[in-house]
C-alpha cells in the first residue's frame, strides 16, 4: 500500500508511528502542522496522487471541506477512509461526496496517543462498511490487523448510539467534574474516587480537545445528556426530599455485592479482577520491552543489561518495603518479568533475522 495521511495532528503522528512499526512507508500533508521533510508531501494534491490509500485524519467538522477539495484529484483506484470519533455524519459525507466511484470505509480507532505510548492492549477499531464498497471494508480491516488490532463492524448509527452513552458521556461526565474542582490537587482521595482520576487524567492527556466534537457531531449525544440530567435531577430531588422527612429511600441506595456474595467469594472476585488487570499490564509491558528492543537494535546493543537489570530489581525491592510488601518476594516476581521480558527481545530480534 501507498498510503497518505490527510492530517497530522496528535492522531495522524500517532497512526503513522504505528504504520511504520507494521513495516509501511507513508507521506502525510498537513496546512498547518509540522511535519518531518522525509514524511512531507508537495501538497494535498501530491498526498492523493502519490498514495492508493488515503487516512483522513482531519477534524470531524473539517472532513465535507477537506473531501471537497481532494475529489477532484482521486481515482476509482483509490482507497478512502476517515478515522473520526463520530459514525454518522462522517459516513454521509463519504457516501455522498465519494459515492460508488471511489472506494470508500468510515472507521473510529478505538485509541489514541497516550493509549498508544503506554502500549496498552488492545488495540481496537469499529469499521462501519459502506454498502457500495464491500471489497473496499475488506482490505481496511486487513490493513488495521496489520497492525495489531481488533476490528468491529458496526453501522454507523448503532455505533453512534453506542458512544454516546460510554465516550460522550465520559467526557461529559469529566467536564462537570473538572468545572467543580474534582480534577484539583487534593491531599488525600478514597480509592472509590481513584477510578475517576483516571479518567479526568486520560480524558485531559488524551483527548481533550475532542469534547466538542463529541457532543456536537454525534446526533445521540444531546439525548444521552439529557437523559443523564434527567436522573441525577431527580436523585437530587429524592435525597432533599429523605433528608426533609427523615425517612431513609431504599431507592437511593447503590447495589452491592454484599446481598448475594458471600465474603470469600467477593474477595475471590476481586483478586481474579485484579489478576485480569496484572495480565493486561504484563501485556502493555512486554509491547514496551519490545519497542525497547527494536531501539536497542538500531544501536546494535545487547539484548541483556546487567546493570539495568539490577538497578531495577534494587527499586523495586525498595517500592515493595515502602508499600509494606515482602521486598524478598516482590523481587522474585519481578526478576521471572525480567526473564520473560529477555525471551520476548530474543525472539523478536530471530523474527527480524
């Protein structure tokens, strides 16, 4: 594949250094950004004459316009697809501008750059076909397997709908959070609160900049708000009311596990829980051990670091004592990571052999 990238913002770097781990060359034009001279095409115009599949990695309110401009130039031979955060809007522009001419797939990566520098797994795409181009749907979802990821199709309504009430919301969620001060530097926080941190912090790092977009572009999103107003008003109305009466409201209560688990099996819950995430970070750390890898071959330096590996253990040990852990056996544990982090380099370096 020739590919071109339209856009290189935050995420058109982001899918580029993913391209180029994959093993593809790409150009890229951007009006505005700064883009490297090896990686820099003529013009938009250069962009689509040099490349058989083009990424449009433009805002979603800039997509009609950017289309507009490159139709002229594209050929029935040509490859197109959006990445936008929104399905319908962005699909109706490809399908009434492109139409059955020009190949054409809507699809929304379900990651970002912070997402993807700290290698976290998986890596996930909803592909939203257009009904004119199957072959088309077909060799997007390979490139995108290509690269590692998961990919799934869904219309371009339902996957609207289905933002609306996990992304937008979020964002949303987090806007009001971060208005009344939740994001603030405070001197201790209950780990019930620690979830949302994370996410104010992935919502800031990563996106931020989308909220708009989210809000306005996604025909579902205005419902999904209103609905969600619509209950925190009225669970605002029934504890004014309880605290008036002084009557407890079992219907202010939050489900628990405690009804119908049992103490051991509730604890044993959260440890599989837990477990599952210690994989997923595992995971995230070997794709990071690799990148590793991949730079220290360009260096030509040896896999295995003694001294690394034993400042390392050092700090770790000392992390597990400050946390009250048994420094011994956390060390154990993570001298089996450092064992498996050397396999995974040495059999990635006879792949690329």
């Amino acid at each position: 594949m020739r590919i071109g990238i339209l856009g290189y913002g935050r995420f058109g770097r982001a899918l580029g250094a993913l391209l180029r781990e994959a093993g593809h060359s790409y150009r890229a034009w951007d009006a505005v950004g700064d883009l490297p001279v090896d990686l820099r095409a003529g013009s938009a115009r250069q962009l689509v004459e040099d490349s058989d599949t083009l990424v449009l990695a433009v805002p979603v309110p800039a997509l009609a316009g950017a289309l507009r401009d490159l139709r002229p130039h594209l050929r029935a031979d040509h490859l197109v697809f959006d990445v936008g955060s929104v399905k319908v809007g962005p699909c109706a522009v490809l399908d009434e501008q492109l139409g059955v001419a020009i190949p054409h797939v809507g699809t929304h990566p379900l990651f970002g750059p912070v997402s993807l520098a700290r290698a976290e797994r998986p890596l996930r795409v909803v592909l939203c076909p257009s009904a004119h181009h199957p072959a088309a749907a077909l060799a997007v979802e390979a490139l995108f397997q290509g690269l590692g990821c998961e990919v799934l199709r869904q219309p371009a309504e339902d996957h609207d709908r289905v933002m609306a009430t996990t992304h937008a919301l979020t964002f949303f969620i987090a806007k009001g959070l971060l208005a009344v001060g939740a994001g603030a530097e405070l001197p201790f926080t209950p780990p019930s609160f620690h979830a949302i941190a994370r996410t104010l912090e992935s919502v800031r790092e990563d996106a931020g900049h989308l909220f708009a977009a989210l809000q306005n572009q996604n025909p579902f999103a205005a419902g999904a708000r209103e609905g969600l107003l619509e209950a925190l008003s009225a669970i605002h109305q029934s504890l004014a009311e309880a605290v008036a009466s002084g009557a407890a409201d079992e219907q202010l209560s939050i489900p628990d596990l405690g009804a119908r688990s049992p103490a051991l099996q509730e604890a044993r819950d959260h440890i599989d829980a837990l477990d599952q995430e210690l994989v997923a970070l595992l995971a995230r750390r070997t794709e990071l051990v690799l990148r590793a890898g991949r730079a220290k071959a360009e260096l030509n330096l040896p896999v295995h670091d003694p001294e690394r590996e034993a400042a390392q253990l050092q700090a770790r040990r000392a992390w597990a004592q400050a946390s009250g852990l048994d420094g011994q056996g956390v060390e154990e544990v993570f001298r089996a990571v450092l064992r498996a982090s050397r396999s995974a380099q040495g059999s990635a370096g006879e792949g690329r052999g």
